[in-house]
C-alpha cells in the first residue's frame, strides 16, 4: 500500500480523528510509517498581548501530548507539532518527508467554503502525492 503516510490532525473533532486514524491504519503495510501532524497557526501580535506569557510553550507540550497518545495506538506512528499555516505546511512537510498519501479529514461545508474545507482544499489541490479525505 503506502510506506509514507501524514495524518493532518485539527482536534476539532474526535470522531474525525478517529476515522482518519482508521484510514490511515487500512492504507498502511506492516513497514509504513504514519506521521500525525497537528499545524499551530501564529497568533497576531495583537492577540497575543492578551495570553498568559507561557501560552504557546504549554499548548504546544498539550498538544504533543494528545499527539503522542494517538500515535502510540497505531504501529510506527509518531506525532510532530509544527508552527505555520496549515494547508501550506502540511504540504512543505509532505514534500520534505517523501510522504506519499495524505489522509485529511474535512468539515461540513458552509456558505463560506460550498465543496470541502478550506485546508482540505488548498492540500487537495496542490499536493504532489494521493490525498484521502474524509467528510
């Protein structure tokens, strides 16, 4: 199947993590390795003034931890936390890492975006390797 799979993960939605880690799990050989991505957007420097000082040192351990503990249920899996906007990240990261299948979970649309989400979208669109999205 796929040796070099990234599992974008939005922690929006527990039941659309858990799906696409099921995905994920079904696309996998026993070789594969299964990163689990979460994208940390930069708060604006206007908001920021506002956070407690250690806000984003203590998100980002949060948030590797939530990572870690999906990743230990799946074989060869791991969990990286990266700064940046997220449908451009996901794909630099894709295309550094050789990852050859994306599985991305999207909302429901609303008026602003009628067909998938807009990260879904842009990775959909401009990523160099299969994508698998889950509505």
């Amino acid at each position: 199947m796929y040796k070099t799979i990234l599992v974008p993960i939005a922690f929006d939605s527990d039941a659309k993590a858990e799906a696409a880690l099921a995905v994920a799990r079904r696309l996998a050989d026993d070789d594969s390795t299964i990163t689990l991505l979460h994208v940390m957007e930069h708060i604006p420097g206007y908001a920021i003034s506002y956070m407690p000082p250690d806000y984003q040192v203590s998100s980002r351990k949060a948030v590797q931890a939530e990572l870690d503990a999906l990743a230990a249920r799946l074989d060869h899996a791991r969990g990286v936390v990266v700064e940046g906007h997220s449908g451009r990240t996901i794909l630099d990261y894709a295309e550094e890492n050789a990852v050859d299948m994306i599985v991305i979970a999207s909302h429901r649309p609303g008026m602003s975006d009628i067909l998938i989400g807009s990260t879904a979208t842009t990775v959909v669109r401009h990523a160099k390797c299969g994508v698998h999205v889950l509505r």
